[in-house]
C-alpha cells in the first residue's frame, strides 16, 4: 500500500508525492489517499494534473473517496 500526499509550495501551489505507507510521510505534508501498488502511478498523474488546475487539498480529497 502507498500513501499520496501533499504540500504547499511557492505561490500556493501544490507538490503530490508518494510514500510507502509503512514509513513517514514528508515534514508539513498532508495524505490525500491510499493506493494499491498498482494504482500508485496512475493516481499520482492524475492528481497532480489536477493540482496544477488550482484544485484545493479538500477537492483533491473528495475525489478520491469512493
């Protein structure tokens, strides 16, 4: 399992990262989800396609509830 996350940076932009779920996610980062192995890929482009939009953090995370 990986955990996506975020962070704010520079101008109020977003950076979407992936983290094992077993180890610590970045300092000031919040999780948005939790994939499969085989959907890490996938989600990770498609979320930050949606960060570059200007998509929130909360948008980002009603998203991905399923």
């Amino acid at each position: 399992m990986y955990v996506i996350w975020c962070r704010k940076e520079g101008r109020g932009g977003l950076r979407v990262g992936v983290s094992d779920a077993r180890s610590p996610i970045p300092y000031m980062a919040d999780p948005i989800t939790i994939v499969e192995p085989c959907d890490v890929r996938l989600m990770r482009r498609w979320l930050r396609r949606r960060a570059k939009k200007g998509w929130s953090l909360e948008r980002l995370r009603r998203s991905c509830e399923g």
